[in-house]
C-alpha cells in the first residue's frame, strides 16, 4: 500500500519528466538530421529594440523551445530582420500529447 501511494506521490511526475526528455531528445535528433519540410515551420515575429542592430543575410541554427497556447514549439532557425526577431519553429505535437 505504501509503494501505491509512494508511486501516485512522485512516480508519475518522474514517468512524464522522462517521457517529455525522451521526446525531446528524439525531436532535437529529427531537426539535426533535417527531416522536416519548411512547410512545416511556423514563423514566429517578435519585435526587438536593440540599438546598431544590423540585418542578417540568412537563418542561424538555434536550439530551444517555446508553449503557445497549449502548443510546445522547438525552435529551428533565428534571424533578426528591420528589428524583428524571425523565429522558425516546429511544432513538438509529442510532447504536447504528454
């Protein structure tokens, strides 16, 4: 009974702590790999106030990741463009199941 309750207590946190890092590793392995399509990327525009910002000519590899709206997105690309910062993004539909 004490392991039941044990387990209810922190086992499930553990088993989806796990399964998320499982996914995510598994998702940063597909991008590295580049088995996804640019139809599948999601332009993300955030504007920045950077003083002697320059425009840069071509997208930079980046990795993190970002939740909107109940969706998790693992950044691919960056570029800072007329000060916006350009996000390309991939949705992470795995971990947003878990």
């Amino acid at each position: 009974m004490l392991a039941v309750y044990l387990f209810n207590l922190a086992g499930y946190s553990l088993v989806f702590r796990l399964m998320i890092s499982h996914s995510s590793r598994q998702t940063s392995a597909a991008i590295d790999s580049g088995g996804y399509s640019d139809a599948q990327l999601v332009d993300v525009k955030i504007p920045v106030l950077l003083p002697y910002s320059t425009n840069w000519s071509d997208y930079e590899r980046c990795d993190g990741e970002v939740e909107y709206r109940g969706i998790y997105y693992q950044y691919v690309k960056r570029k800072i463009y007329n000060d916006t910062l350009h996000l390309l993004c991939l949705p992470d539909f795995k971990r947003t199941c878990l």
